[in-house]
C-alpha cells in the first residue's frame, strides 16, 4: 500500500483568516506589500490601456474565438494580436487552448470583462449621441 505525501488541504478559516491578516497590513499602510499591491493594480488596470487589447476583449467576452478569429474581428495584424494575447494571457485575463494548429482565447477573467464594461458604457455616454460606438458600446452592455 502506497502512502500519500501529500499535505492537507488547507481549510476555509485558514485560508479566510490569512486574507484578513494581509489585508490589515495592507490597511495599516504594510510598507513593501503595499507597494507590491498597488504594482499590481495598476498592472491589471494597464492592460486597459492599450485599444487593440480593449478590441481583443471586446472579441472574446461572449464566447471563444480562434486567433484568426480575434485577428479579423480586431483588423490587427496577427502578429500584434498575438503579442497582445499573450501579455493578456500572463496576466489571467485570457485562458487559452489548442486544438490542432489553431489556438483559441476565452476570458478568464470576468471581472475583467466587467470593470472595462462600465468604463467603456462611462465613456460611451460621454460622447455625443448619435455616434455608433456610443451605440454599439451601449448595446453591448445592454447584453449582460
């Protein structure tokens, strides 16, 4: 008989009560750690900077999508495309798969998905009626 040499799983309250530890260090002003959780945030917020990755999003959110999928809903090259995809698929905001020679992207990350909803329909009400990406943004929020 084989023995496991595994370690147990850690538990909820465990698991629970070293979040609310890190988060009353980061709350105390924790020096280092807040300076690494503030790096982080603005990391995630930087992949909202860039349209091509808002485009690439904006391609995949509802349902996955083939690289050549992605680059003609885009009208990027591939090759940006596929640089865009992988920083989006380091940061965890893209899973990927292969099936064959073709690779597809789904969102990984529905937060993601939603924080750039509400920034894109906030803009999109900022621009004046009429315009259709004030409209197609509209419509697209209207979907969730």
């Amino acid at each position: 008989m084989r023995m496991s040499t595994r370690r147990p799983a850690r538990t909820h309250r465990s698991t629970s009560v070293k979040h609310a530890r890190t988060r009353n260090r980061i709350e105390r002003g924790g020096g280092d750690e807040l300076d690494q959780v503030f790096a982080a945030v603005a990391r995630y917020f930087g992949l909202l900077s860039e349209p091509t990755r808002l485009k690439i999003l904006h391609a995949v959110c509802t349902s996955e999508q083939s690289v050549s999928a992605i680059v003609a809903a885009t009208g990027a090259s591939q090759t940006n495309v596929s640089r865009h995809l992988a920083l989006m698929h380091r940061e965890g905001v893209v899973a990927r798969r292969r099936a064959g020679s073709a690779v597809y992207y789904q969102v990984a990350d529905p937060d993601f998905v939603e924080i750039c909803r509400a920034v894109c329909v906030r803009i999109a009400g900022r621009i004046q009626a009429g315009q259709p990406l004030q409209r197609e943004l509209l419509e697209f929020a209207a979907q969730r």
